[in-house]
C-alpha cells in the first residue's frame, strides 16, 4: 500500500463518524435498506485495510460507502414524516412486558405491517406506507388495550368478585359503580375517543378508590383476607393450636412430574392431617382458577393426572397452574402459596426432536453499547415449580482478533457492532415445545444494546425480532433491568414457529463440533478462575481425529493467579457413542484422558514461599471441574433407524446407516 496511510485512516475516521452521527439521527430506523448498504460498504473497507489492498481501491470504497450513506440520510428525511409515529409506537408498546405477554399475537401482525410500511416508505410508495402504518398504529393500540383488558381489568374485577359478599350494600354499589365506569372508558378507548395512557392512568386511580372501599371495610390483603384469591375464615378459640379449630393447611412442594400434549400429571405434599378432602384447581393461561376435582386426602404424597377422560384433555402446547385447597369440618384453606404452585406447558404433540439450538445476537453499533459482563440464557423456566425448567447456558466463547490498518483489534463476547452465533445447552430439552421462552440475563451494572437476535433450532431459524440501531429502539439489558424475555406466547406466534424440521444430515462437520464444545467450555469456566487464554492455534478449540469414535481436543485457557495469568493448554479425548430408541438416536460425549502441560505443585510451592499470602485455589481442581468429564447428550432423529457413528480423516462425525 504505497500511498499516505495517515491520510487513509483519516478517511475511515471520518466515515465512522459519518455512520455514528448518522445512527443518532435514526437514519438505521427511517432508511434500513440504504443505512444497511452503507454499512456492508464500511465492512469491505475495513477487509481491504486488513488484506492490504491498494489505496486507490480503498478511498474507491469509501467514496462509495458516502454517496450510500448520503443517500440513506436523504431517504430518511423523506420517510420520518411517514413513519415516526408508528416508530414511537413500536418502540413504547415492545417494552411493555403485559402487551408482549398478553397480546402476542396481534404484536406479530403489527410488527408485520411496520416492516411493510417501512419498505413501501423507502420505495418512495407514500400512499402504501400511510396506509401500512395506519394499520400498524390501530393494532399497536388493540394490542395495549387487549393487555389491558386482560390484565389489570381483569385483576380488579376478580378482586371485588372475591370479596363482594363481604360488603355492606352501599359499598358494594360504589365498588360496583367504579367497576361499570372503568368499563364505559375501556369502551371508549376501543373506539379511540381514549387515549390508551389515559385509561391506563384511569385504571390505577379504580384500584385506589376500590382498595380504599375494601380498607374501609378493614379488608387488607394480607390480613383476613387475600384480595387476589378471596377467602376468609374464623381463625377459632384463642389457646389452641392452629388448625384445631379452622381450615386445615394447604398441600405444599406442588410439581408437575408428567407431560404429554393433553395431560399433566401433578403431585403435591400434603402437610396436615386434620385434612379431609383436597381440592385442585386449575387456571389455563392467565384465565380464571377452577375446580378440576376434589380427592381424598391419600398419604403424604398424592398424585393426580389432569386432562383423562372423555372430553378433558387440555389444549396442546398450553400453559397451566394448578393450586390445591385443603378442607375439613370447619371449612376450606387457604390456596398453596404461589411460590409453590406447580406450573407447566403441555406439550405440542409435534414430537420435533431437537437436535441443535443456536442464538444469534447482534449488539448495536453505538456508544456504550457493548458490555464485557457475563451474560446467560435461559431456554425454559428457572423455577423448580415449573415444567419444563432447569435449562440454561452461560455465553462464553474466546474473543476474535482482527487485523486493520496495522492494528490488532480484539472482539469479544458483547463487544459493540458484533453479530455472533452461540450454541446453547440442550440439558432438560428434549422436544421443541419444552422451549418456553427465551430469557436473557445480564450481570454488571452497565447496559447491553441489543440490535437484532435470533433462535435457530436443528439449523431452521424459527423466530427473529429486529428492535433497531439506535439507543432508543434497541433492547437495553442491564443497569436496573438485568433480564429481558421473550414470553411462550411471543415464541408461538411468530411466523417462523415451525410445525416440522427437515431431513437431518447425517454428518456433523468438525466446525461445528468445535462450535458446540466451544459453547458448552464457555459455559463450564463460568465462575472459575479459568477463562480463554493465548490462542496457539486456528481455534480456541481444536479437535483431531483420534480413532473411529474419538477425537483428540486441545483448548487454549489461561489460569488466573497472582501476578500475571497462567497459560493452560488442556488436552482430553471425546468419545462418540450412539444410543437408539424407537423414534431417535442419542449421541452421547464423553471425555478422559485429561491432561495439560501446568506444573501445578511447583506453582503451589512458589505461591506459599511468601510471594502471595494467601492462595486457596487449587487450579488443576477447578479446570478439572470444568469439563472432567463433559457429559452431553444431542439428539439425533433418525425415522426409526439406528446408524453407528464414524470419525473421518478430517474430522467430522458421520452416521453410518444400519
């Protein structure tokens, strides 16, 4: 590269603050098409920087990059009138957890007419794009009401239900005359003589005015009466133990401990023995409890299995809670507590085994949008109440190192602009409807900038949400919201939400085991002292093959020690094994032979010779722990054969049909 190389690195400057001003203007958001020419220019400059191609064609790109840029700023000022309400809505109504969990549906086929009017916007179609955002606009607006009606609506009147027949009728008539108002407002909102924020404001100021008709009457939640769930009872004569005289305690340590697509079965402790009867309840959904049987009180533990019998099934791929009510003479309990309530899907009877999940996450490409925080994702449920739960993986690959204009640039995890691809765990998934949600966690205190993200299942990409490029479209996670999720709700109404998987492969390309061991690794060190070191070779990870059913790895680690970080060049075997059931295969990894080229004891003997005081780690334990021995299973569908596995000379992994 012969010409002034200061001179180059001045014009990617200037591009790159271009693009950054370009982003704060919202140029992303009102010109995606051009905006997004632009920046595939920038990329093919800094590839030319890296590969050192000539200056000529160098500036040539930049140029290029400009004019596609220049273009795109024109195209948004002539979009923005179009389309900024419609942004402003989609921006307020996709923060709002109640709408996206309440209205997922109509959330999809607004988010359906925005992206049709952006395109007509910038295809220069005025008419359309007015037209689209207009339907955007009125289904954003049925979609908060919708949530509205469904939720705090709903709350409020089944709080007065509950508790009505403890009114004195005056009460009763105000309570009622507030609820019969809310009712005339929501009517009129529907009709849009209402604003949405208007109404919302008014349903707050119902709960007040009601609570205090209830507080009055010396109703307080948490006192003799559960407003949420409506019960009252006469505790009994001072002296004796509880319960001598009153409701039995209610069953607790509920779970779900069967699954099929039109049953749960339950199970519950029951804690009392003055009980008689139980009674189970039901609420599918967020709907209404009710009472799906009343059983006899069998032992400690009791089961029952919900949805047998003619015309009881539940409906498929269907969220469920149950509670139980314990009753004697003197009357019924309490429900169980809803931290112990047993909740679960059933399944969708797909039977769409899973064979390899993967999440693409891009950050945006604005200041501070980046972060270096852990972050973990979550599949299904964290509580142990819920089935299906347990699933979650810690995103943790090793950083890249770029090459531009003379200077090395490390990209790591979450780094600012990266779009990257993680394998997630697959530990307590089986089929696709035990996904459940997809919920995002972050630790630190600063916040990630989530572009764009994406679910792949066995290779398909089965759900995608754009929020958009700049601070105030994208995803924010972290710094007071630590966790954003994307509800069942939001995951089964999207368009992409398959019904059916293709014809596996039978081979596993070497890249992606190396992929796949990467993430499970990453997700392993999480919390140890160990984290990705100098990189030795082409990859972090890199598999060999060792024989026909194993490979050879080597992974690239450093320890962290006092003073400076200790590199770890771990080495184990994998092991390949299949195992063959009517309707799959499983593939089964192992690993042995552990091994890595530390001297741990005479780093032990130097640390306690008085350079570090205290040193409590034995690190051969911890990187052990990580990974001694791995122990993953991935599911192989396979129509009812069962293939022997084979490691070829490249490395791949092959499924030999029987």
């Amino acid at each position: 590269m012969s010409a002034d190389v200061d001179s180059l690195h001045q014009t990617v400057r200037s591009l790159v603050r271009e693009l950054e001003d370009a982003r704060f203007a919202g140029v992303p958001t009102y010109a995606p098409k051009a905006f997004s020419s632009a920046l595939e220019r920038y990329e093919r400059v800094r590839q030319m920087f890296a590969s050192l191609e000539t200056a000529y064609d160098i500036e040539r790109e930049a140029a290029n990059a400009f004019d596609d840029l220049a273009t795109a700023r024109a195209t948004a000022e002539k979009t923005e009138p179009l389309l900024s309400r419609v942004v402003r809505a989609r921006t307020t109504i996709n923060k709002i957890d109640q709408v996206r969990y309440r209205s997922a549906e109509k959330l999809a086929e607004a988010e359906r007419a925005y992206r049709q009017a952006t395109e007509q916007a910038e295809a220069g179609d005025v008419e359309a794009a007015q037209t689209s955002a207009g339907h955007a606009l009125e289904v954003y607006r049925d979609a908060r009401l919708t949530a509205l009606q469904g939720g705090l609506i709903r709350n409020l009147r089944s709080q007065f239900q509950y508790a009505a027949y403890l009114l004195e009728p005056e009460a009763h008539d105000d309570a009622s005359a507030i609820l019969s108002s809310l009712d005339r407002e929501f009517d009129q909102a529907l009709n849009g003589d209402l604003d949405a924020e208007l109404l919302t404001a008014r349903i707050a100021a119902a709960d007040r005015e009601i609570g205090s008709i209830f507080l009055r009457r010396g109703l307080r939640p948490g006192l003799n009466i559960d407003l949420s769930e409506g019960m009252l009872f006469d505790p009994g004569p001072p002296g004796w133990a509880p319960g001598t005289f009153g409701p039995p305690t209610a069953p607790l340590t509920m779970r779900i401990i069967d699954r099929t697509d039109s049953t749960l079965t339950v199970r519950w402790r029951n804690i009392e023995s003055s009980a008689d009867a139980n009674i189970l309840e039901r609420r599918e959904g967020d709907g209404p409890w009710e009472v799906v049987a009343e059983l006899g009180v069998e032992g400690e533990w009791q089961t029952h299995t919900d949805g047998v019998g003619l015309g009881l099934g539940l409906t498929p791929d269907q969220h469920y809670c149950y509670r139980v009510r314990a009753t004697n003479a003197y009357g019924s309990s309490m429900p169980t507590p809803s931290d112990n309530r047993a909740c679960g899907h059933t399944r969708d009877g797909n039977d769409l085994t899973l064979g390899r999940i993967q999440l693409r996450i891009r950050i945006a490409d604005i200041p501070n949008g980046g972060s270096g925080d852990p972050v973990r994702v979550r599949l299904s449920s964290p509580l142990v109440t819920h089935s299906p739960s347990g699933n979650g993986t810690w995103l943790d690959y090793g950083p890249e190192f770029l090459y531009s204009g003379g200077y090395v640039i490390v990209v790591d995890d979450f780094a600012r602009g990266r779009d990257f691809t993680y394998d997630l765990n697959l530990t307590y998934l089986k089929e696709l409807s035990d996904i459940t949600m997809i919920s995002i966690l972050k630790e630190g205190d600063d916040q990630l900038a989530i572009a764009e993200l994406a679910l792949i299942v066995n290779g398909v990409e089965v759900f995608h949400r754009l929020f958009g490029e700049t601070k105030s479209t994208a995803q924010l996670v972290g710094n007071g919201s630590p966790i954003y999720t994307i509800y069942h709700t939001e995951l089964r109404a999207h368009s992409a939400w398959p019904t059916s998987f293709p014809t596996p492969s039978l081979q596993i390309t070497n890249q992606e085991l190396v992929e796949r061991l990467e993430g499970i690794i990453g997700d392993q060190i999480h919390g140890l002292d160990v984290h990705w070191g100098q990189q030795d070779g082409g990859d972090w990870v890199r598999l060999s093959r060792l024989n026909d059913t194993a490979m050879h790895a080597t992974v690239d680690l450093e320890a962290a020690v006092p003073g400076p970080d200790l590199e770890v060049n771990v080495e184990f075997d994998v092991t390949f094994a299949i195992v063959c059931s009517e309707a799959k295969a499983t593939l089964n990894l192992t690993t042995s032979n552990f091994d890595s080229d530390v001297n741990f004891d005479i780093l032990h003997d130097i640390l306690s010779l008085g350079v570090v005081e205290f040193f409590d780690d034995n690190i051969e334990r911890a990187i052990k722990a990580a990974w001694e021995p791995i122990e993953k299973s991935f599911d192989v569908p396979t129509g009812g054969l069962c293939p022997t596995v084979r490691v070829d000379q490249d490395g791949n992994l092959n499924f030999i049909p029987a």
